[in-house]
C-alpha cells in the first residue's frame, strides 16, 4: 500500500470511539508504514515500535518537562495560561513530571517510605476490602463490575494508605477524575477549569491534613513522608503534595481503567477464562498479559531537550513525542504472536508501566491489588459472565470502559 503522509490517512483518531475501543490496526500500520510520524492535530511526534518507545523511554535527552533546561518561550512552547497555575504546581511537584537532579532526590525520599515490603504488608488489608466488596454484589444478579468492585478497590486502598479519613474519602475518585482531564489530547475548555478547579481543592485539602498529621503523627504513609530524613533533605510541603496526588491519580486511575478492560478481554476470549479458572497458578502471569495485550495507558509524552533524527525523520528540539505504549505491546518484533492472548506468556517484557527513571513507582502495589481483585472474583463469583456490551470512555490518554454489565 503506498505510505500515507498523515496520521489521520492512517487511521489514528484519539477522538474516534471506534479507534478508541480498538486501535491495534492503527498500530500495525504505523509500526510497518510510518514508525515515526507527525500528527499536526495533536502536535505530536508518534513513536509506534517497541524497540524506538523502549530506548527513548530510557533516554535522557527526553524529558517529561523540559523546564530545569529552558523557559517556554527557548523550547519555542507557549506558556500555558496563567489561570492553570494552579494543576501546574501541583503536577510539577511529582515525580512524574521531574527530571534530575529533583526527580532523583524525590524518588530516593519517597521510595524510603514506599518500600516493596510495605507495599507487601498491606496484601491482608487488600484481600480484606476486596472480600467486603465481593460481599456486597454476591447474589445480586446483574451489576457494574466497574462501580462496585474495580473504582472501590484501589481508591480505598490508597486513601487508607494515605490517611484520608473515611469521612472524606467520596471527595477523592471525583478530584482524580477531573485533574486527569488535563492529561487528555487537546482538553475542552470545560475539562480545563474542572483540572484547575480539583488541583486547587486536593491541594488545599491535603494541606491541612499534612498540617495535622506533622502536628499528631500516625502510621499512615503522609505521616512518613513527612518524617522521611535523608542526607538531611526532607520532602516539601509541595513535594509531598504532589507525592499523595501522583499515587491517588496515577495508581487509581490506571487499575480502575486495567480491571474493566481485562475482564472485558477475558469475557471475549472464554477459553482462556478457562483456563485461568483451571489453573490459579497462572494468575501472576495473566495480570501481566491483559496489562500487554489492551494496554489502558496507550501513550506517554516525553518532550525533546535535544534535536535527533529517527527513522529518517529529523525531530527538533522543543517536539513532543507521543511514545504509543500500547502499539510497542503489539509488536511483533518484540512479542511471538502478540495478538494473541496467552495469559501463560513468558517472557513478557511488556512497556505498560514505563521504563527508565519513570517507571511506575505504584507498579508493586497495581499488580498486587490486580491480583487480589482477579483471584478474590474468580474464586467467589465463578460464573460471571457479560451482561452488556460495554461503552467506552470518551477519554484516549486515559483510556477505559464506562461501566462493564456484568452477572454473578
């Protein structure tokens, strides 16, 4: 076929409920046509194969901002508008957001409190929540698996592990949702203001609780973040913050959004249901093949602190790349048949929760309360089944479904 010249001659509409629910023909295309191309839509420089989205991951001449190495106005950016400072200040204080040298010392700080075996300590207290929630929809008939068991699960978890007290809680899943609108390909208006407006909110609520728990310190994970003492550094006030608002958004977001599509993938592949129901052991395993095989961060943004030619294509200084996730989990230069799902995949070196210096701090923590929630269903409600062809969110960078029908 001859090579289109755009984005949109091949197929990709980050704005097209079709492309949305099932973007992988996009991808084989642009992996084999187009592995580098511009979209002038979006502004984005998309990077399609495993290989290029692995290295550049991994490569410091890209950041995830370019502002410890030069102003908006020297990248050739606009400033954003002085109305978003708000959502700014609270993203740029997170790690997600950080380059070196702030980006090593916060990780380092942070990681002092988030250990993998606190992480592990809290897999009874996650069985538990999610035994609860079973309770609740056990004999119920039809339900949203959604609603009642994936939205639940992790935003329980991480405000209890952050110490929201329980009374607050319903404030938390609203307040992600609308700072992450901000993340979405060229954001409405409307989206903006709702970003701006919950930065604010969460900011001024964690504020206090921060206060308060400096003054009354208690076992929660703020209370040690704010005692955490390393070389003498400490985390600032807006360093913790961003810290707590990263692990609610990024955490929350991504394993509400991995539980309904895999469920959705395994209601459309009933013979490996099966074969999961057959063989517990390979639980582990399956988490990391629905997390390859429809990938529920489909792109990551690093933007070019230095010009470099890829494939031909000379990319300049100030660019920013969209790195498709989600087509590198298809290719088949790094995958045997990957769009197959085989949920006994080995090796699966899947790029789902990043690499580099950002690779995903909650990764040890998603996984557990992934395999918590899959075990726990599969064990208590065996014959599940779909209800309903499910609808998905309008969202892309985001991606997942708005609600999954299901019956007990």
């Amino acid at each position: 076929m001859p090579v289109s010249t755009t984005a949109a001659e091949l197929g990709f509409a980050p704005n097209d409920p079709a492309f949305i629910a099932d973007p992988y023909p996009v991808y084989a295309e642009l992996r084999e046509h187009a592995p580098v191309l511009y979209d002038e839509r979006t502004d984005h420089y998309l990077i399609s194969r495993y290989e290029d989205v692995s290295a550049l991951l991994r490569d410091r001449r890209f950041g995830r901002t370019y502002l410890h190495v030069a102003s908006h106005e020297e990248m050739g950016r606009p400033s954003p508008p002085a109305w978003h400072d708000p959502f700014w200040d609270l993203i740029n204080a997170g790690i997600l957001d950080m380059e070196p040298p702030d980006h090593t010392r916060v990780r380092r700080l942070v990681s002092k409190a988030f250990t993998p075996r606190y992480v592990e300590s809290l897999r009874p207290r996650v069985q538990e929540i999610m035994d609860g929630l079973v309770d609740r929809v056990a004999g119920a008939g039809e339900f949203d698996l959604l609603a009642e068991l994936a939205e639940p699960l992790p935003v329980t978890v991480i405000a209890e592990v952050l110490g929201v007290p329980e009374a607050d809680r319903h404030l938390l899943r609203p307040w992600s949702a609308d700072i992450c609108k901000m993340y979405e390909l060229n954001p409405s208006l409307e989206m903006q203001r709702d970003a701006v407006r919950a930065s604010v909110e969460f900011s001024e609520y964690l504020r206090a609780l921060l206060r308060e728990r400096r003054a009354h310190p208690g076992e929660d994970l703020i209370s040690q973040l704010a005692l955490v003492l390393d070389e003498g550094e400490r985390l600032s006030e807006s360093e913790l913050v961003g810290t707590c608002v990263l692990l609610l958004n990024a955490g929350h977001e991504a394993t509400v959004n991995a539980t309904g599509i895999a469920w959705w993938t395994l209601f459309r592949h009933p013979e490996q249901l099966a074969r999961l129901h057959e063989d517990r052991s390979l639980l582990s395993s399956a988490i990391e093949e629905l997390l390859r095989y429809d990938t529920p961060a489909p792109m990551f943004e690093r933007w070019v602190l230095e010009g470099f030619e890829l494939h031909g294509v000379e990319i300049p200084r100030g660019a920013e790349l969209g790195l498709l996730f989600a087509s590198a989990n298809r290719d088949p230069a790094a995958f045997d048949r990957p769009d197959e799902l085989d949920l006994a995949r080995e090796p699966n070196p899947h790029l789902t929760f990043g690499a580099g210096i950002h690779f995903c701090l909650g990764a040890p923590l998603g996984r557990q309360e992934l395999q918590v929630s899959f075990g726990t269903i599969l064990e208590r409600l065996p014959n599940l089944e779909l209800a309903a062809e499910p609808v998905w969110k309008p969202g892309f960078v985001l991606r997942g479904l708005a609600e999954l029908r299901v019956r007990a």
